[in-house]
C-alpha cells in the first residue's frame, strides 16, 4: 500500500480595518488588522504595534513576519495584528493621540462611553479578547540610545496567576534579555491583559522615531522563536539573533531606573546602551554651562544598560539611564 499523504495546512490572509471614529470633516479614522489564519487549529498569537505614535519599529517588524509566515507557512493556529493602534501619534511624531493628548497605553481595558483614548481601548480590547489568545506581544520601543530586550509585568495576582507564569517562560523564546518589571504598569495593553488571565509580553525595540532595520531584525526573529515554540511555523528566520552579553547569559534581570542626577546641568555619558557595568563604577559626569564637573554619577547595582536618556539636560532627580540589573 502507498503511503497516505499528509494534508498540508492551508492557510487565509486578511487586511481590513477596525473603526475608530469620524472627523469632523466627516473622515473616518480607522486602524489597520491584519490576520493570517492556518486551516489546522492551533495557539492564537496577537502582535500590537505602534501604541505610542513615536514607536514605530513594531509597525515594521509585524509587516515583516507577516511576509515570513506567507512565504514559508502557517502549520497551525491564527495570527493576528494591530500593527498601527495610534495612527493619529505617527503622523505626528507624537507618543500620544494628538487630538486628546492621552497615553492609549494607560487606557487599558478602556470604556466605550469614555475619552477618546479609553474608547480606543476599549475596542482593541474587545477585538483582541473575543479571538481567546494564547500569548498578545505589544511591541514598543525605548529611548534613542537603548537596545532590545524583553520585558514581563509584574504579577498581577491569583487571577492572572497562570498567565504570567506562561509569560516567564516565553519570555526566554525571543532571545533577547528578559528583564522583570519592579512597578505595576496599571492600564497599560499587557498588564491588563495579565489580569485577564490571558498571557502577555512587552518587546522592546530599541530606539524610537525612526524604523532601526537592524532592531527590525531583532523583532521578526523574536516573533518567530516564540511562533516556532508553539509549533506554528518551522524553524526561526534567517536573520542573526541578538547576542545576550556573557555575563547575564540566562539571568532574568530586574528592570531598574538607575542613577539619577543630584543637580542641573550637561551630562556626559562614559558607558553605552549594552554595556556590563559594576556596582561603583562610574556611568556619567554633570558639568555646568562653563564646564565645571558638578557630579560624578556611578551605578548604583551591577547590571546591563538598557538605553539612556534622550536628554542632554540634567535636573535634580531625574534618571539617566536604565538598567536590567543582576
């Protein structure tokens, strides 16, 4: 007898719009949704981007992989995205809706009699919600000088007990520094989804602004490992992955705001976005407008700098940098 044949997956791709709201010129603003369904069943993956208008990394990064899953196949299960929630924001360069001046990552669950940020939300919400998915990626990104990483919320408690315990274990799937949240990020897409019990992660994609192809790449190859993962698609991509420095290599770190600055003035960083530094050592100097060293900034943990500020402007108190500290 011939062997029987296994059926390979088919798969549908769809780009349509979810509606948001109507001008005042009677236009209508609308946010792109992009799905790619297999016809075997399977996990259910959602990839959010640009929800600060400023961020626009993610944006790319899910056009891409979503290029990567058309060309090689989708073995089971559904994606979908939003990869534009903020458009007013990108066409404006501003991290928050333009017209309102609201954070839509502070807006979580939302209300659909609310502001127009908590409507906004509220409507992604419910899309997201009604497809029951098994992980939700937010993409974002960081500071101008920052780099990748990826970043868990902090527990949100019994209810959301079992998501975030999945969501610690994907998390080491992307391939990138994984780094704890110290603060509870109320409102925001991920956490909120956590409280829902449904499994989130925040991608962070290095600089903000501008489309870093390099950054890109890091993204579409952290999405597939977690696809690969869930045995939705075979193998990662072709892409080079990020290289986790050596001395954090299978550490989770904890997110840390870092040194902050004991008076005003210039600063001058001495250490990179990347870098190991030692508890002590010596990560900027402050001067003042005739050049005077005012301060000696050291760190105050051992640690990876994450990014640090876009800012040339020290104030008392502000924070220079971040750090995923060991």
């Amino acid at each position: 007898m011939r062997p029987e044949k296994v059926k390979k997956a088919s798969q549908k791709v769809s780009y349509s719009f979810l509606k948001i709201l109507t001008g005042s010129d009677l236009s209508r603003r609308r946010l792109p949704l992009m799905s790619v369904v297999s016809s075997k069943p399977g996990p259910v993956v959602w990839l959010t981007g640009c929800i600060h208008g400023d961020e626009v990394t993610g944006t790319v990064a899910i056009q891409e992989i979503f290029k990567h899953i058309q060309k090689r196949g989708l073995l089971c299960g559904s994606v979908y995205a939003f990869p534009l929630m903020n458009p007013m924001g990108f066409e404006t360069a501003s991290r928050n809706i333009t017209m309102s001046r609201e954070d839509l990552n502070k807006s979580f669950p939302g209300d659909s009699n609310g502001s127009l940020a908590e409507r906004m939300a509220a409507q992604i919400f419910t899309r997201i919600k009604e497809t029951k998915p098994s992980l939700v990626l937010d993409l974002h990104n960081d500071w101008m000088k920052s780099i990748p990483y990826t970043l868990i919320d902090v527990d949100p408690g019994v209810g959301g007990r079992k998501a975030y315990e999945k969501a610690q274990v994907l998390a080491w799937e992307t391939g990138l520094l994984v780094v704890s949240e110290t603060e509870q990020a109320s409102n925001s897409l991920s956490y909120t989804l956590l409280q829902e019990n449904i499994p989130a992660l925040t991608i962070e994609l290095g600089e903000s602004f501008v489309v870093n192809e390099e950054n890109v790449r890091y993204g579409v190859r952290s999405i597939a490992g977690i696809l690969s993962h869930l045995g939705m698609i075979e193998g990662t991509c072709d892409s080079a992955g990020y290289v986790v420095p050596e001395e954090v290599e299978g550490r989770t770190l904890t997110f840390s705001a870092g040194p902050v600055s004991s008076g005003s003035g210039i600063i001058r960083f001495s250490v990179a976005a990347g870098d190991f530094v030692r508890k002590g050592q010596m990560v900027a100097r402050i001067y003042n407008a005739f050049g005077k060293l005012l301060d000696t900034v050291r760190c105050p943990q051992d640690g990876i700098i994450l990014g640090h500020s876009d800012s040339s402007v020290a104030f008392p108190g502000a924070p220079l940098m971040a750090i995923g500290a060991v």
